[in-house]
C-alpha cells in the first residue's frame, strides 16, 4: 500500500535510463524507482546486519580470546567444497 509521495530531483541521464527501462520493460517510471529504491534498502539492511555480527564477534573474540585460524577455517571450507563431510575446526585460544 503506497501511502506517500516524496519529490525526487533526478539527473537528466538518469531520467532517460528510467524512461528507457521503463519503455523496455513495459513498466512505469515510478515503479522502477520503487523496484531500486527497495533493493537498495534491503541491501542496506543486509550491511548493517552483516556489521552487526561482525561487531559481536569481534567483542565475543576480545572477551574471551577464543578464535580459529584462517588456514583452519580454509581448509575446512575446501573440504566441504570438495564434497567431504567435516566438521568445522575447534575454536581455542
């Protein structure tokens, strides 16, 4: 449900890429924009999350000093692309 409009100033290029895809993809101007605009979001959000996490386990690493080795953990992520069965490597400090 749309419930507001918010005036948008746009570059002439990027006004004629929009009618194009517009015209291309027999969908209107303001659809694509809304299309753009919540990829943009979601994408967003993805970021944030992904910082999020990294933000605690950065801290989870500094109070408890456990961790895993990157050779560990790659050789372990070839195995699985391998095809093996493995279980991951055992984090200590």
């Amino acid at each position: 449900m749309l419930s507001k409009s918010i005036p948008t100033k746009f570059e002439a290029g990027d006004i004629e890429r929009l009618t194009y895809l517009s015209k291309l993809y027999d969908r209107p101007v303001s659809y694509l924009i809304r299309e753009a605009t919540r990829a943009y979001l979601d994408s967003q959000a993805k970021k944030l999350e992904f910082m999020e996490e990294a933000k605690a386990a950065a801290d989870n690493l500094n109070q408890t000093g456990l961790h895993c080795e990157h050779k560990d953990v790659a050789n372990w992520l070839q195995c699985l692309a391998n095809g093996q069965i493995v279980e991951p490597p055992k984090c200590h400090k």
